[in-house]
C-alpha cells in the first residue's frame, strides 16, 4: 500500500502532537486527578477518536460538516459544551474538597470506562480535528488505491506518536508526584487545566457564532 511522502507526514504530525492543546490539557488534568494510569487511558480514549476522523474524511462526511455552517457550528456547540461540562465538573470537585491529590489513592478510584470516554469523546466532538484531517490526509494518500486502508494507516501513526507523547507526559507528572502531592500545588495544577478546558469551550462557541 503506498503512502506518499510518509517521512513528511511523520515530521508534520510529530509537530502537530507536541503541541499544547485540547489533548495536553485533559491528560495533564486526569493525570493530576488519578495518577499516570488514568493518563494513559484518557491518552488512549484521544487516540482511538482518531480513527473516527480518519474514517470521516475517507468516506466523506467532514467535507460534508465543512461545508454545511450550520452543521459545523452545531457540532462545535456540542464540542464546546462537553469541554465546559469537562472543566465546571473539575471545578466543582476541586470546590466540594474532593479531587485534594492522592496519586497512590486516587489511581485505583478513578473508573477507566470514565478516562476513556473523556478522552474520545472530547476528540471525536472537535470539529477542528475532523477538517484538519479532511484537508491533510489526502495530501499523502495514494488515490489509486483503498483511500480508507490508507486512511486508517495514517491514523495509526499519528495514535502512535501521541500515544508516546501523552503517555510520557503522564509519566513526567507521575515521577513529579512528590512536588504534585503538595496540596496547593495540585490545586493550582487542577483548577488551571479546568479553566482551560472551560475557556477552550467558550472559545469554540464564540467562534461558532
């Protein structure tokens, strides 16, 4: 199966990882929630929503979101919605005293099923990913042959790549669990990841309207 220039497509998306986003936040946030275990499924929920988008754009579907404003506004009002309900939620906890940093406590409370949803869904319902992929991906794939197949391939490198990312991120933090463990110091951590995830949120709804 050929894939054009596999080399840039690799440099292009080990740039795109690295970079501070929406995926950096929650992993940051459910790390300093749960511990590293919970980095690494809510890591793995954000890099299993991308083969949602890789199949979007093979079969056509983000064109049609791209192209529909009313559409493509609808679902970054979800988006948005989820990503306030996200960063409110983590306030609340941090105000009702219950999210105080416990790494070896707090891993073994945190459901998994709970990580790996946020990490989807709060990929899956970013509409920005799903145009980014309609507009990069096609660039690399070879339209003679099983543009899905090369689609999902594509995405695996990129699940890869972000998978070793995040989870070294997840890593970074958890080896940091003594500075962390200081209740003030994981209070900020905490409360800034949510604010973020909040202003990411109202950020897409402004930019919707």
């Amino acid at each position: 199966m050929q894939i054009n220039d596999l080399y840039t497509f690799v440099a292009a998306m080990t740039l795109l990882t690295v970079t501070p986003g929406l995926d950096t936040v929650l992993v940051i946030r459910n790390t300093s929630r749960g511990g590293k275990v919970d980095g690494y499924i809510t890591s793995l929920g954000i890099c299993l929503g991308l083969f949602v988008h890789a199949t979007w754009s093979a079969i056509g579907v983000a064109a049609v979101i791209s192209q529909s404003p009313s559409l493509f506004n609808g679902i970054k009002l979800v988006g948005a919605a989820y990503l306030c309900w996200l960063g409110l939620s983590g306030i609340r906890s941090l105000r009702n005293g219950s999210s105080s940093f416990n790494m070896e406590a707090n891993t073994k409370s945190v459901s998994r099923l709970t990580s790996i949803k946020e990490g989807f869904l709060s990929n899956v319902l970013n509409p920005k990913t799903a145009v980014f992929y309609l507009a990069f991906l096609p660039q690399f794939i070879d339209q003679s042959g099983n543009l899905w197949l090369q689609s999902m391939l594509l995405a695996f490198i990129h699940f890869c790549l972000a998978m070793l990312w995040q989870c070294g991120l997840a890593s970074t933090l958890d080896k940091a669990k003594a500075w962390l463990s200081n209740g003030r110091t994981n209070y900020r951590l905490q409360m800034c990841s949510s604010v973020v995830l909040v202003a990411l949120g109202v950020l897409l709804v402004v930019e919707s309207l």
